[in-house]
C-alpha cells in the first residue's frame, strides 16, 4: 500500500503549483480581449490614445504572460515525475488535449505575442489588430484545451478501460471534446478571467483618476473596463449556473457537499444561503435556505430530487462491494487471461471497478476487506462539507459584490461622473485582489470536491502517485514554493513599477509631465 503521507504531499506539490499558477492565467484571459477591444477603436477612430492605452496595457500584459509561461510548463512535468501511474493509466487520452493544446494554441499565441510587441512599425493598423486578435484566440484556445482535459478528469466520457493494458482507452474523441462538463467549465473560467482582467484595468485607472493624473487616458481605460467587466460579471453568473447544473449531473457527491445537503430533501431543494454544519453528526444544526433554487439549479425542474449524503453513501457503499467483485475479476484475469467466467465477471461489473479500488488504501487484497474498511471507504467518497460550503459561497458572494462594482463604475461612466464619486475610485482600487480570490476559491471547490479521485469514480488518487521518497518530495515542494514565489515577488515588483511610471513610460513625451509627478 501507497503510504498516505506520500499521496498528501503530491497532492499538495501539485496544489501549490497549480494555485501559483493560476495566479498569472486569469489576467492573460482577461487583458488580452481588452487590448483587442482598444486597439479596434484606434483603429476604427485614427485616436492616438487608444494605440496608447493598447501598448501600455500590453505591457503590462506582457509581464503577466512571461511569467505565467513559466509556472506552468513545470505543472505539466509533474505529471510524469509525481503522478507515474496516472499518466499510465490515462495518458493516451488525457495527453491528447495537452498536445493539442502546446501544438496548435500555445505557438499561436506565443508567435502573435511577439508580433504584437515588435510590430507596431512594421505592420500596418489593420494588420497589427489582426495580430492581437490572433493572440487573443489563441490564448483562448490554449484555455479550452486545457479545460477540456481537466473536464474529462471530472466526468470521463469517450473512454473505456482496457483489461489486458490496464490502462483507459479513448473511443470517441469527439464526446471528450464536447463533454459538457469540459464546456461549463470551459465559459466559465474564461469569463472569470475576463473579470479579472477588466478588474484590474479599473482598479489601476481607479488610482489615477484617485491621484488626478492622466486623466483622459485613465477615463477610456475606466470606460472600457467597467463595460467589458459588467458584461463579463454577467456572463460568469449565467455560466456558472449552467456549471451547477453539470455539476448535478455528473458530481451529485460534490453537489452534495457544496449544499451541506446531509438528506435528499423533496424536490425542489431550497438553497442553503448559510447553515451551522455538524460534521461529526453529519447534519446541519441550523440553516437559513431560499426554497426551490437549488432543484431548479441543479436539476433544472421541480420535480427531480438532488440525493443527499446519506443516500449517496448507501449507493456508493453498494458499488464498494460489487467493486470487490470487479477487482477480484481482474486480478483473475492478470494471472489467467483465458478465464471466460472471469471476463464475463468483469464485463458485468466493470462500472464499479473504481469503487473497489478505494479499499487498495486500506488492503491489497480486497476479497479480504473487513466491514470497517468498507466503511472507512464510504467515507471516504465525500468530500469534507465545512470547507467545500464555506468556500463556494465566498466565491459566489465576492462575483456579485464585483457584479455590483461594475455596475456602479458604468452607470458613473454613463454620466460622466466617475471622478466625481471618489468613493467608487477607492472601492475599485480595494476590490482588486477579488477576482484572484474568487478564482482560486473556484479551482479550489472543482478539485477538492472532486476527491477522493483522480479521475471521478474511475482511478482514485492514492493509486494514482509516482513512487517517490517523502523525503524528496519535501524538497521538491519547498523549491517549488520558494521559486514560485520570488517570480510572484518578482510579478507585483514589475506590474506596480510600471503602473505607477503610467503612460509615461512609452516613451511618447504625451504624457512624460504627468508621469514625473507620479
């Protein structure tokens, strides 16, 4: 048996990588289609300050990107180096999307960027749009890609398990690509990036105007920000609505658990705004709730019932067991390749095959698994309530305070006051850090709800590590940590650096006074 305290610090090393990294990912998605946006009225209007505001924007998106790229290429190596098995068992349809994704949308994007910074006196207006354009596409497509092989991991369809390779076979290349859980997740983290991207446009902006400098140039940009930001809030909300409904499709254990819902209540469930959660006693000692919105958003209709804990457990418990049957099978099948019975076993419970592999945690053989063990394995199927409740509503509750902002910072902008509530300019500047808060908050409730799996009701995660001494995953961690943070350091040193030289700092002498002042 894998020891637990391996699987934990692999889980971790990967969490810390891929929360780092997502630090950077955000404001790329969002920025990028800001630059496309300025640019288009430059070219549409002939106005230098729009060609401005695209290169100092640009800049600054340029930093973000560099550096971005550079957490995320060693995310992928861990694949290989920490998670062996995984990569193993499904490599040949989780590394599709990857490569899809390096050949098709990371060179895109990586060869548009150069063109975008170098090509301003090479190319003409028309031309250089259609250069940001492509960078942005790209970007995106780099996204959708990812997105679509993360989403396979939380719903695997277009896959079938191979006895005689013990590894996951794609089937249908298109049912992973268009697996709806892929797509939810897709609209919706892209959206959640443009929120981010237009929140610090109009945090940045809302400083200027705050301090009186560069006021036009920092009028436009408030201007466009709370206009794509309101559009965007918007779209993350109705989106994330629909990844609510995937969720309750395919993730009823993670629905769950974002719902504190211990019973399966009568259709349609209320949504539990608060509740005072008693794990130990699995139920909820108090709850405020808004009746009916959780059915209609989980199962789109006021008749079907979401299943609570309780209910799950039972069914789950039943699939532990029938699993006992399949992995028993299989492993028949490894010593006897020509045993018809046992094939046939294994055809029939192939489905649960998942299920009795949670018990390898506590047993190598599972035919021996004592009642306790199986319970031990029921629980492990869900994910802890308090953290995942409390987690989702912080998320949801930080996207309509900036819903609320945005909408504000366009109804000023609409009258032409936004220097005149300065008020709004120092919410602006505080809510900054919100849609990264938000962000990780949701990356945060998609994987740890997920467990205890890798791969949802397939490869559960402690078989799913590299053979690793615990020894030199501490250091690996701490080198991650410690290096990922110096190019954080190194992010905030140059993103501030620059927003404070302002416009001044493209060299144009249109705003080289206001910029002194800085």
């Amino acid at each position: 048996m894998i020891p637990e305290s391996l699987v934990d610090l692999s889980r971790l090393q990967f969490a810390a990588t891929a929360m780092y990294h997502f630090l950077f990912v955000p404001l790329t998605l969002g920025m990028v289609w800001l630059l496309v946006i300025m640019e288009s009225v430059y070219v549409m209007t002939g106005k230098v300050v729009w060609k401005d505001m695209t290169r100092f924007w640009g800049k600054l998106f340029g930093i973000n990107f560099a550096l971005g790229v550079t957490t995320g290429i060693t995310l992928e190596f861990q694949f290989g180096t920490n998670w062996a098995y995984y990569s193993h068992y499904v490599g040949d349809i989780f590394g599709a999307p990857l490569a899809i994704e390096g050949l098709m949308a990371f060179f895109l994007e990586s060869t548009f960027i150069g063109l975008f910074f170098f090509g301003w006196d090479r190319l003409s207006k028309t031309q250089h749009l259609m250069v940001t354009a492509l960078m942005a596409i790209g970007t995106n497509l780099s996204a959708l890609w990812i997105l679509i092989a993360n989403g396979w991991m939380q719903n695997p369809v277009g896959a079938a398990f191979n006895w005689q390779t013990m590894r996951m076979e794609m089937v249908d290349f298109w049912a992973v690509v268009f697996n709806p859980d892929a797509q939810a997740k897709f609209v919706h983290t892209v959206s959640a990036g443009y929120v981010t991207g237009a929140m610090f446009v109009l945090s940045v902006s809302s400083w200027y105007l705050l301090k009186g400098r560069d006021v036009e140039f920092a009028k436009r940009s408030f201007r466009v920000a709370a206009a794509f930001g309101l559009a965007s809030a918007c779209s993350v909300i109705v989106l994330g609505d629909e990844s609510g409904y995937t969720v309750g499709e395919a993730q009823q254990t993670k629905m769950a658990a974002l719902e504190a819902m211990w019973h399966t209540e009568p259709a349609p469930a209320g949504l539990k705004l608060i509740a005072g959660i008693d794990e130990a006693g699995q139920r909820n000692r108090w709850e405020l709730e808004v009746p009916w919105v959780m059915g209609l958003i989980g199962t789109r209709s006021v008749s079907r019932t979401i299943p609570g804990i309780h209910d799950i457990k039972v069914r789950n418990r039943e699939r532990i067991v029938n699993g006992i049957t399949a992995v028993t099978a299989l492993e028949t099948l490894r010593r006897h390749r020509d045993d018809g019975a046992a094939l046939q076993t294994l055809q029939r419970t192939q489905g649960d095959l998942g299920f009795g592999l949670l018990l390898k945690k506590y047993t190598t053989d599972v035919r021996q698994a004592t009642p306790e063990m199986i319970e031990r394995a029921v629980n492990d199927t869900v994910p802890r309530v308090t953290p995942m409740f409390w987690s989702f509503r912080a998320m949801v509750g930080l996207g309509f305070a900036m819903l609320a902002l945005f909408a504000l910072a366009f109804w000023s902008t609409l009258k032409a006051q936004c220097t005149a509530r300065p008020w709004l300019l120092r919410w602006a500047l505080l809510m900054l850090p919100a849609p990264w808060i938000a962000s990780e908050l949701g990356w945060f409730v998609a994987e740890y709800g997920r467990q205890p799996w890798t791969i949802y009701g397939v490869l559960p995660t402690h078989l799913s590590v590299s053979t690793l001494s615990v020894e030199s995953l501490y250091g690996s961690l701490a080198g991650f940590v410690g290096f990922y943070t110096v190019l954080l350091v190194v992010e905030v040193y140059l993103m501030q650096k620059f927003a404070r030289q302002g416009p001044g700092s493209l060299g144009t002498g249109r705003y080289a006074l206001e910029a002194a002042h800085a």
